[in-house]
C-alpha cells in the first residue's frame, strides 16, 4: 500500500512540473522589470528609492504605508531619486507602493527600519 502512495507521488511530481527545475513554472511574460529599487535595507536613518532612469514617471506617486496599512507619506516622482528621512518612522516592516496616473500599482515591495 506504501509502494503504491509513493508511486503516485512520484507521478504527481512528474505531471506537474516539480520533477524538471529546467523546464520553468512561469512563463516568460511573467518577468518584469524593477523600477524601483529601495537601499539600504534594513533601514536606519534613511532610505532611498531609486527609479529606473529610462522611463516616464509623470504623475506617478510613491506611496509608503506601515505593515498594519497606515498610510505613511506619498511622493510625487520627479527624478530618479527620492531620499526618505525615517524620523517619524517606528523599528518595523513598511510596504511602498508605486502608483500610476490612474492609481494602479505599478510595483510594490518592501523595507524594514531597525532603531
């Protein structure tokens, strides 16, 4: 009865992909480019987010809100860099969220301030 579980299991694994780590789980068109990137992290001071250089921000906004979703501050993005002072910011996780003209999320992540 064991023999035939694990055989099962084995077929399984085989049929959904599990039993190849060359053949890939997601395709292609789920790769997507990172616009921003947040350094350093874990955060002490400050944090900087920093935007990919070849693309039009225009009337994106970056938004920070603490882990519990307390919106935290929003900046419109207007260069390449933006520089976040973390006074007012507790020892925690945050979530940022770049936001389009039409407020759909372009990307999110996340950083962690330790004090």
């Amino acid at each position: 009865m064991i023999k035939f579980y694990f055989s099962f299991l084995l077929v399984f694994i085989s049929f959904a992909g599990i039993a190849h780590p060359e053949k890939p789980i997601f395709p292609d068109n789920f790769d997507q480019v990172k616009l921003v990137n947040a350094f350093p992290n874990p955060a002490t001071f400050f944090i900087n987010f920093e935007f990919e250089a070849n693309q039009n921000y225009k009337n994106y906004t970056l938004y920070i809100f603490s882990f519990i979703g307390k919106k935290m501050n929003d900046y419109m993005v207007d260069g390449t860099k933006i520089t976040v002072p973390l006074d007012d910011y507790y020892r925690g996780m945050y979530v940022y969220q770049l936001r389009n003209q039409n407020g759909m999320i372009v990307q999110s992540g996340r950083f962690q301030v330790v004090k």
